[in-house]
C-alpha cells in the first residue's frame, strides 16, 4: 500500500485453516487458534489476524470492521500490518481481481 492510499472498503476471506482445533479460542464457528499469541509477530499482527478469524464466517470484513481490530491505526499500518501476516504465512493473497485473503492455520504457516 502506497503512503495516502485507504484500504479497500471490503476486504474478502476464505477459511483454510481446516477443522477447528480442540484449544481453539471462540465460540462456535469464531474461533482462532490461541498458538497467535506465541508467534513472534508484532501484538497487532496478532489482534489483527484474530479479528480476521472473527469475520471468516462472513466471508468478508469491511474497512470500518478492520480499522476498529486495530483501534488509532492509518491505513498504512494496518496495511503494513496483513503484509507481514503474508509473509509469515498467516494470510495469503487470493487472486489478484479480488481484495482478500485466505486464512491459514497457525499450525501450518511455519512461523
């Protein structure tokens, strides 16, 4: 993301991360996988990736729903911030038409 750009207004979400896990934290299809607070990830990667968890029922988190996952963050944070969930493996980029992400399981990101 390019310095004054906003996020999109609608970020899309697909679940990949399997069958939820015994520990998962949550209720019922919200759910994450409490292993995110172990990783060695900034804390808002960390809130940032479990808010996603919160919305993957959705399908779907709009732009005032992300913002507010991360309380007094710009959009160059917040998107600084789904980079590094990229890189980690947490997150992967769906195809390049559509603005959204596929969430992967904390066990299988290598991180």
């Amino acid at each position: 993301m390019k310095t004054g750009e906003t996020l999109p207004e609608v970020i899309f979400l697909h679940d990949a991360r399997g069958q939820r896990p015994e520990n998962a934290a949550g209720v019922g299809e919200l759910w994450y996988e409490p292993e995110v607070w172990a990783l060695p990830i900034s804390p808002a990667e960390k809130v940032l990736y479990a808010g996603l968890c919160s919305y993957l029922k959705h399908g779907q988190i709009n732009r005032k729903d992300l913002c507010a996952a991360l309380k007094n963050s710009p959009d160059e944070q917040i998107a600084e911030a789904l980079k590094d969930l990229v890189r980690h493996g947490l997150l992967k980029p769906l195809d390049a038409a559509l603005p959204g992400y596929e969430v992967r399981s904390v066990k299988s990101s290598g991180s």
